[in-house]
C-alpha cells in the first residue's frame, strides 16, 4: 500500500512549505453536498483531508463541528456512507484520507472489518480523539494489519515521557492539540505552543502537525513556524456551510508558503 501520508510530506518539504491539513464533517448537510465541499477543498489547497465521522456525542468538538455532526446525522450518515464518500474521492485524488471521530461509532462496526473496509476505500488512517492510548492496541493492531496509520494526539499538558510513551508505535503524523479545549476558533495563539512542538520534535521523527484554534492565515503561519504543518476544522466548517469555502483555503495556503 502507498504511503500517500509519508509521500505527502516529503513532497512538501521539498518545495518549502507547510502540510495543510482540512478537515470537514461527511454528510454536512448532506451526502452530496458534502462531496461537493469536500471536491472544492481538494482542489483549493487542502493536503491531507481529515474527513469526520458525524457522532451523537463529540466530546473533543465545539458549536460549529458539533452542529456539523447534527446535520450530518439529521442526514441519514453513517460509517457505511462515510466509506462509500472514501472510495468516490479516492477515485479522483491521491490526498490522504484520515477518518477523525470518535470510538463508538467505530467499535460498533467492528474494528477488524472497519480497518479492511477502510482500506480498500482508499483511507490512510484513523483519528480517535476520545481513545486513551492504554485502550487503542485492538484497533491499532487491525490498523498495522491494513498499512493504516494511526494517528495519535499529543495534549499541551502531556509529559515529555508520556509523549514518548504514545508515540513509540504511533503512525502518519503527530496531531498536536495547542489548547486544553474542544476545538474551535480562538482570537490569538495559546502561549508555548513552540516550545511544546520543539519537545515533540526530539521525541519522535513523525511531521508534527498543530491544530485547535486556528482559524485564519495569520494564526496558520505562526503555528506552522515550529510545526510541520497545521489542521484547520471549525473554520472550515463554517466556510464551506457559508458556501465560502474558496476564500479561506486561499488565504490559509497563502499563510503557509
């Protein structure tokens, strides 16, 4: 199998700039639209797609994701459809694909056939923000079985050895979380995000990637200074709901050349 993640950022580093890492909600208003949305961020910018598993229950999310899963399920979507939506973008793009939710939705399909299914759908990987890692070795071990990645969150209050600890098997990239908060837009940076991404860079050799708050081409290019790359998602959400999606991924791909 490809590392499409691996492949992804060497190509960036080579040309000098920073990964751009988009996520949007499958199903946000619906199936079709979504695609639509996620085909525009694709074309506009977007250099890894975090593709969200609408969930009843997202713990880690604030307002603007949060109503994203709520019409995303109001719509009828699930992990069948969310594959389905995989396997029509894989088609048309090589971008990597993570699958960011959360443990139920996933543990009720089952996490040997997710893992078969999601990789002949063309995913990279998985996302489980609500998963300690004492509990992730099952899907971790089904994940590796399929060349899928797993990628693991880093908190601003994790321990340099605890960081060690959760990324001795990790896989893709790091997903460094810069606030204590669900996610959303913020007015300003958290301070000591660098220095908590300079330690991540002596730990492992994974591209460290920072998300949780940013939500303009400003606050992309600061965190991208001591990162590989940044997430953007509830800014995005609300773009691509607004039908203002263009502008935005414009801006922010600006922010990281």
């Amino acid at each position: 199998m490809t590392d499409r993640i691996a492949e992804t950022f060497g190509a960036l580093k080579a040309e000098g700039r920073k990964a751009l890492v988009g996520y949007l909600t499958a199903g946000d208003p619906d199936l079709r639209q979504s695609e639509l949305n996620i085909r525009t961020a694709l074309k506009n910018g977007v250099d890894i797609l975090e593709l969200g598993v609408p969930f009843s229950d997202p713990t880690a999310d604030g307002p603007a994701i949060q109503a994203a899963a709520q019409r995303a399920l109001a719509a009828g979507t699930n992990v069948e459809e969310v594959l389905g939506l995989v396997r029509r973008i894989r088609k048309d793009f090589q971008t990597p694909v993570i699958l960011f939710g959360y443990a139920n939705p996933f543990f009720s399909y089952g996490y040997k056939k997710l893992c078969a299914d999601a990789a002949a759908a063309g995913a990279d990987g998985f996302l489980v923000v609500d998963m300690p890692f004492e509990e992730s070795e099952e899907l971790s071990i089904h994940a590796s079985t399929h060349g899928l990645a797993l990628i693991r969150l880093i908190a601003p209050t994790t321990s340099a050895a605890r960081a060690r600890l959760i990324l001795r098997d990790a896989g893709g990239f790091v997903y460094y979380i810069m606030v204590a908060g669900v996610t959303g837009e913020r007015k300003e940076l958290t301070p000591g995000v660098r220095r908590h991404l300079s330690m991540l860079k002596r730990i492992t050799s994974l591209p460290v990637v920072a998300g949780f708050g940013i939500s303009n081409g400003q606050h992309a290019g600061e965190a991208a200074k001591g990162a590989d790359g940044v997430v953007v998602g509830s800014a995005l959400v609300k773009a691509a709901h607004a039908g203002k999606l263009v502008p935005l991924l414009r801006e922010l791909h600006k922010a990281l050349l």
